[in-house]
C-alpha cells in the first residue's frame, strides 16, 4: 500500500514542535527490536483530565482489558504503555506527539478523543510513518484526505454515524429541524451528515445553532428553540456538555414539546449524571448497551468486573483497537517490522466486536452498522439498525 497525497509543509509543522525532535530523526521510520522478547510499547494519548477525561480512561481500561484477556500480550508480544494526557487542547498536540515518536519511542500510538488534537496527531504519525490507531475522534479528514496505511480507526467517522439519522427522523415524521452542537470540526461534521441524510429524504434545517467549544452556556440557544418550535432537534454534544445540554433542554420543558434526537454520544457515558432529563431521547451510535450478542456479553461482564464500572461505546472502541492490532500481529508472528504485511492483515481484519461485526475499507475506517437506541430506565436501549454496514464514503481519499 501507498498515499499519493502530497503535504509540502510536513517539515515547518514538525521543526515547529519546540524542538522535542531532533531534524534528525524527523523522518525516522520506527524500527523496534525485532527479538520477540521485546515488548510492544504503545503509547496512550488520551485526555486524562477536562471534558472527557472519563472517555479517556474508559478507552484506556478497554484497550488494556482486550491485552490481559490475550495473557498481556498482542500477537504474542508483551505490552508497555506509555501515557501522555493531551487535555482535549490541538495547540499542544503537536509537541505531544513528537515526545512519543521521538523521545519515548513508541511502536504505535493510540488516541485521541477530540477531533482537532487527532488531526495534529494524523499528520505527525504521516510524517514519521508511526502506526496510529484513533479509538475516538471521529473527524473525516483523518480516513478521508489524510488517510495513509498507517492510520487506522476502530470508532467512527462523524459522517458514518449522522447521516443514517437523517431518514430516521423524516420517517418519524418530522419535516423542519433544528441543529445544535459546538463550534468546532466534530459537531460541524455531525450536524452536517446529519442534514445531508435529512435534506436527502426531504426534511428541511430551519436553523442551525452553535457555541464555542468547550462553553455550556446553553440558555440564549434554547430559548430560540423555544421561539422556533421546530418538528424536532438533531444535537451533538459529549462529555460534561451533553450533561448540561440535556438538563437545560428539560428544565425548559422543551423535552415534552420538541423531541429531541442526537448523535450517540450525546447520551453515551452521561445518562447517570442526567437522570431522568435523558428519559425518550433517540440517538444514533455503532453501538447499544443491550445489543444481545456473545461478544458484547462478555465484554460487559469483563470490563465490569475490571473496572466496576459499566462498559460503554468508548471502552468497546479501546477495546477494539487491542483487538485490531492483535489481528495484525498474530499474522505477523508479532514481529512489527514486517509492516506490509501487518498492515495488509489489519485492513483485512474482520472482528465480532461488542457492537456487532466490524472489517475495515480502504481508508481503514471501520464498516459497521449504526444502531438507533432510545434511553429507557437509565440505559441506550436498541430500537432498530439504522443503517447496516455503514462504510464511510472516504471522501478525498488516496490511498493504494
């Protein structure tokens, strides 16, 4: 495999990067002992603190679950985890990024969650040729025009888990709708495959309403929901936010007029802190806690029992992200050096994962079915399949 994609300011970016690499090693091509008694070291770069620090650490425990339940290994390599907390903040990704490549040396990395640190992440990982496994970030430019065959993602695309909503909520019957989300690349690009799907059926947007990222000031917007009196509300939020966001849509009463719907992660790790605000909202998500499978059994058992927490999309994602790159290895032999082969069995890996069967297109974006859930007694309960074997369209893509 190869990417004809040109990037002609790939070396400012990373001589930019307060010199935590030297220019040197820029272009190095991570070349790690290849004696099998060597460990595999993965480096963890995740927000351990702020909005989505609890996403973080559940991607964490899942990614870490899948290796104990392989004996601590993946491919018969044992694992070493370096961790860097990256904050949810893009301005420090860069230099994040270059600390694991250059100075820890690391064999791959895994993270993140907030879509503008990961396209700092995609374009080092590009640059110094670093296997990357995204478990969250679902911005489309990473398994779109940046796509590579090092880059792979065992989440979503912010296209593939929206747009199916779109036929959703005008079969439900409703025709004009209001979107809400933050002002940043992953609500832009939810709300946006949202709309294409629902103006695609007929519906149309009536406004579309936003708010600077991290911010929860949610009053002045839904207060012009109240104004609009749209047919419904196609939100996203996550984290902290989507806590807020739903207690303030109730508290306004507008859950009683005006349903609202969302992206999963709307209500996806916060329902607890939501209470019965959460009560009938109808999301979409690769993944629903009730879905009756062998794999989603014993993940939820496991992980409980690890944990003693409930396990939920962003550890299954963690998870996933083991089990993807143990599918690669075990080809290899866990020898990493025999990266086209590796990736070659990585593209091709089908896995039975929690959220039902997962393989990977070209870009190495997963194939997956998207699930429409309802919250009911404090859980995401599946409703239907909203789309079966979603495949992001990749679009800008070229890869080889």
């Amino acid at each position: 495999m190869s990417h004809s994609i040109s990037s002609p300011s790939r070396r400012s970016v990373l001589l930019g990067s307060a010199g935590l690499i030297t220019a040197g090693s820029i272009f190095r091509f991570p070349t790690p002992a290849i004696a099998q008694g060597a460990p595999l070291k993965v480096g963890f770069m995740l927000p351990y603190s702020g909005t989505f620090a609890k996403l973080g650490k559940f991607i964490d425990d899942g990614f870490r679950l899948y290796v104990e339940q392989q004996g601590g290994t993946l491919g018969g390599r044992r694992v070493e985890y370096v961790q860097v907390d990256d904050e949810s903040k893009p301005e420090s990704a860069t230099d994040n990024m270059n600390r694991l490549v250059g100075r820890d040396k690391v064999d791959l990395v895994v993270g993140t969650v907030h879509s503008g640190v990961a396209m700092a992440m995609v374009k080092v990982a590009r640059d110094t040729n670093t296997m990357l496994v995204i478990p969250n970030a679902g911005v489309n430019e990473a398994t779109g025009p940046m796509c590579a065959p090092n880059i792979f993602r065992t989440s979503f695309s912010n296209w593939q888990v929206c747009e199916p909503m779109g036929k959703v909520m005008f079969d439900a019957g409703h025709r004009k709708v209001v979107t809400i989300t933050w002002r940043y690349a992953a609500g832009q690009q939810m709300v946006g495959a949202f709309g294409e799907g629902f103006k695609k059926a007929g519906g149309e947007i009536v406004e579309d309403l936003a708010l600077p990222f991290p911010e929860v000031e949610f009053q002045a917007l839904v207060t012009r929901i109240a104004t609009l009196k749209p047919d419904a509300v196609f939100a996203f939020f996550a984290g902290g936010g989507a806590v807020k966001f739903v207690k303030d849509y109730a508290a306004a009463g507008l859950n009683k007029s005006i349903p609202l719907y969302g992206a999963g992660f709307l209500t996806d790790g916060t329902i607890e802190a939501q209470g019965a605000s959460a009560n009938g909202i109808k999301t979409t998500l690769h993944y629903a806690d009730n879905l009756d499978n062998p794999a989603n059994q014993k993940f939820l058992s496991a992980f409980k029992a690890k944990t003693g927490s409930d396990g939920d999309i962003y550890a299954v994602q963690g998870y996933d992200a083991g089990a993807l790159l143990n599918a690669g290895l075990t080809a290899v032999k866990g020898d990493w050096s025999a990266r086209t082969e590796l990736v070659k069995a990585m593209r091709t890996a089908k896995i039975e994962s929690p959220r039902g069967p997962m393989s990977f297109n070209a870009a190495g974006n997963p194939v997956q079915n998207v699930y429409l859930r309802e919250v009911r007694n404090g859980r995401n309960e599946l409703v239907s399949i909203a789309g079966q074997a979603v495949n992001d369209p990749a679009r800008g893509c070229k890869v080889s």
